[in-house]
C-alpha cells in the first residue's frame, strides 16, 4: 500500500478524493492548511478533520501557516504590487506554492512515496503545485484523481458523497467552488460560467453589497515602513492583525469585489468572481504612496516589473530564479516607501484622499500656480525645443 499526502480543504473535490484514493489502496495521509480561511472570525478546523477522518484518511495534519503566509508570499508581493490582469490580487495563487512546500515536508516525514491535490486539469492551481514539489523534490509521485477520474460534474461528486455519507457543505442549489484566505476569496462555477448574468449576493462571502451601504464615507489612514503596513489610524497592529481588520472594515464597506474573465496559463478563459477587501485597501494605498516617493523612472520600470511579477506568481513560478531576482530589485524600490496615505471608503470604492512622506518628491513650490510659485516657466522654451529636435523635419 502506498501512501500519499493529500493537500486536504475540507470541500467536495477533496473530500470526494480520500475516498477514491482509499479505493485504490492507498493509505492518505491529509494536510489542512490555516491560511486564515475563516478571515479572522475562524474556521472549524475540528470538524475538517472529522471530514478527512470519515472519508477514509489515516491521519491528518492540521497547521496554521498565517504568520509564514502574510510574511513571506503576501508581502513581497504587495511591495511588488503584483495584480494580475489589473484585477486579481493573487489570493489563491499566493497560497499554493506554501501548501506546497509542506506537502513535500509531510511526505519526507512520512515517508510517503507521493503528493495529490484535488485541482482540475483546466486550472492554475495543479501547475503551481506540481512545478513547486518538482523543484522541492522532484523524486515525489504527483497524483491528481479529478484529471482521471470517473465524475463529470460536481452534482456526481455530490452523490458519491452522500452515498459514502461523507458530510459536505455544497448543495446543488448552490454549487460554487470557493478558495479563501487571509488575502482574499477566489469563487468561480455554478451561474457564473454565464457571463451574462450578474454574480448573485450570495455568491459573496464577506462584502457587502455597495447597494446596501450607509450613504456616508468611511475614512482610514494606513501608514506605511519601507512598503511594510505598519499602523491603522495611527494604532500599530502586527501584519495579521492588521490585514484582518482591513478585510472587516473594507467589506462593510462593499471594497475588493472584483469580477473578472481571466487568461489561465493552460490557455483557456475563465470568469472568477473575487472577494479582497484588505489587499485592495493595502495595494491602493502602498501605489499610491509610492506615486510620491518614486522618481519617474524608477516608478515606470517598476510598473513593468510588477506585472512580470505577478505573472510569474500566477503561473506557478514562486520558487524561479527569477521571481528571486525580482525580489532583490523590489527590495531596493521599498528604501523610501515610508509615509500615510488617507483613503475615502465609500459603496464599494476605495480612493486616496490624502498623502504624506518623509521621502516625498513632491514639491509644493515647483507644481502650485500660486504666488508662492517659484518654477522658471522661460526655461521651458528651450527644454521644449530640445526635447523635440530629433522629430523636426
């Protein structure tokens, strides 16, 4: 009998899998992941492994990875300002190459001869898996049963688990396939494959309808350290913490719903529904205090890199030697990226109404039309004349 260590969530798909598994003769051993999946109201983590447990699994390992996640996979990539597509803020794609990792850890300890994930054979998320346990310990067997097994649909998956009594939280009437975190919600199937109808309310999980919110603004200031938020309001909040009570403060508010028909590496579309209240706030905030603190170069090249960057992290390249290189380059950018920016939150919107930085490059004197105006408008003829030589005829 073989064993294999199965990145378990608790849903259909990889409830369905332990079974499957089981049937096959293997021994599986699960891994539930705390990502901060309850988004700071907490999740039931005992009742998952019951899941796992009357499925058929061995053993399960149960751990919170939150503090590892925020420092090292969300942050980098909010300095980098990696947005994919100009939408999605990476929740998800985030989260994998770190489940990864402890996938191939759990096998070591085990000794295991194999890792399985319960991700689609049209998706992102086999990709981002399976390329970071090939650089973890390529030697690893990867088994992915939804590419070859017996069901069409999730209605199917959801007989089998009722005819298993494998306990779900799925019904037909609402079939959505859900991944969350402390970053964000990706939600996709079910009536959103049809592009032409509106996404329901209760496709959403933690914003509220912009349509339903008080007519008055809500204001937040959130300060910033070498690109690391740091304070709300002037009150200091550990990185966690801090992205936690964005996410409560931006979804009474109605911010970070995002709707978007997305390029998947395999070279399909696919129209997600997102949910990121907090990584909206921070990345519109940390944008925009870097618009005041960059020098324009740097700031243009940087809105190169930012996209590179979140390609690489979208299609499962976490681990590349150049994401790497691309962290040294945004290190150096963050020196100076120390200041507030206030943000207006108002029916789903999030804008800047406010700046301030110690490094800033703005200067009052130099852009005002003011009397206190101290630009020597007389030198611009001959700037004009020279910058525009090379296209006289």
């Amino acid at each position: 009998m073989k064993k294999v260590v199965l990145a378990y969530s608790g849903g259909l798909d990889t409830s369905c899998i332990v079974r499957w598994l089981k049937e096959r003769d293997f021994e599986v051993i699960c891994f539930v992941a705390d990502l901060g999946q309850g988004l700071g109201r907490g999740e039931d983590f005992t009742a998952i492994e019951a899941r796992a447990l009357a499925a058929g699994a061995s053993k399960v390992y149960v751990k919170d990875i939150q503090e590892e996640f925020v420092r090292d996979f969300v942050l980098p990539a909010l300095k980098a300002g990696a947005v994919y597509e100009g939408k999605y803020l990476l929740a998800t794609a985030l989260g994998r190459p770190l489940i990864a990792k402890y996938l191939v850890q759990i096998a070591h300890k085990e000794k295991a001869d194999c890792i399985a994930h319960g991700c689609t054979g049209k998706g992102n998320d086999q990709v981002r898996f399976e390329v970071t346990a090939n650089i973890l310990d390529p030697r690893l067997e990867i088994i992915a049963p939804v590419r070859e097994w017996e069901f069409k649909s999730r209605e199917e998956e959801i007989e089998y688990c009722r005819m298993h009594n494998i306990p779900i939280d799925v019904t037909k009437k609402k079939p959505y396939s859900i991944d969350r975190n402390i970053w964000g919600i990706s939600i996709e199937a079910g009536i959103l494959e049809d592009l032409q109808q509106e996404p329901p309310e209760d496709a959403y999980l933690i914003t509220k309808s912009p349509s339903h919110i008080a007519t008055y603004p809500k204001y937040v200031e959130v300060y910033f350290e070498q690109g690391q938020p740091q304070k709300i309001d002037g009150k200091k909040y550990a990185l966690k913490r801090l992205i936690n009570l964005l996410n409560e403060i931006g979804g009474a508010h109605g911010v970070g719903r995002s709707d978007l028909v997305e390029n998947r590496l395999v070279g399909i579309k696919s129209r997600e529904i997102y949910e990121a209240p907090a990584a909206t706030i921070l990345h519109t905030a940390h944008r925009e205090l870097e618009s005041l603190v960059l020098d324009r170069e740097l700031a243009h090249f940087k809105e190169i890199v930012s996209l590179k960057y979140s390609e690489l992290v979208y299609n499962g390249l976490w681990f590349s030697p150049l994401k790497e290189a691309l962290d040294g380059f945004v290190h150096t950018t963050q020196q100076y990226v120390t200041g507030s920016i206030r943000l207006k939150l108002f029916k789903g919107n999030c804008v800047a109404v406010g700046r301030s930085s110690p490094h800033s490059l703005y200067k009052k004197e130099l852009s005002t039309y003011g009397k206190e105006d101290k630009f020597d408008q007389k030198l611009a003829n001959g700037f004009i004349k020279i910058w525009g030589m090379p296209y006289r005829k």
